[in-house]
C-alpha cells in the first residue's frame, strides 16, 4: 500500500498551474497590481486542490479522536460532542 501524500506540497504545484491559466493574463492585461492578481485570482483558485484532500484528513483526524477517546475512556469533547447530539441541546452548540 502506497502511503498519502501530504497535502501542502501540492500547494506550490497547483499555484503555478494556476498561474498559466487565461484568467490571469486577462488579469494582468487588465492592468491589476500583480500582488492583486496573485492574491484574488491565482492564490484562491489553487487551493481548491488542497481544501479537497485536507477535508477528509480532518473527518479522519476527528473519528480517530471518538474511537481513541471510547476505547480508553478519555473524558474529551468527542464524548461531550456526542451528548450533546444524541439529547439535542443546542444550547452547547451556540455558546
């Protein structure tokens, strides 16, 4: 079995791609700041990629942590977390 791959080094990839794609030239020919073109166009666009492998990293992450706490018996927010939606109380949810 292969192992993951990390999610940020993915980042810098996906940037350059971005950076050569047609909405960007029109960017620049518009006259934009070129840290404007970066940060609004290219920077938003290229961490779609990351976004979508962190999001399931962290359900993994977050079912880790309720098994690890039921196994052994740790009193942390997951068991809270539980409580709190097996009785409904929205009042822990909102504070």
């Amino acid at each position: 079995m292969r192992p993951s791959r990390p999610p940020l080094p993915a980042h810098p990839a996906s940037l350059l791609q971005v950076i050569r794609e047609d909405y960007i030239r029109t960017a620049r020919a518009k006259g934009l700041h070129e840290r404007t073109v970066i940060v609004i166009h290219a920077l938003k666009n290229s961490l779609i990629p990351v976004i979508t492998v962190l999001g399931p990293l962290l359900a993994a992450v977050v079912t880790g942590t309720f098994i690890i706490e039921r196994i052994f018996g740790i009193p942390a927010w997951a068991g809270i977390l539980l409580t709190v939606l097996a009785t409904g109380t929205t009042q822990f949810i909102t504070a």
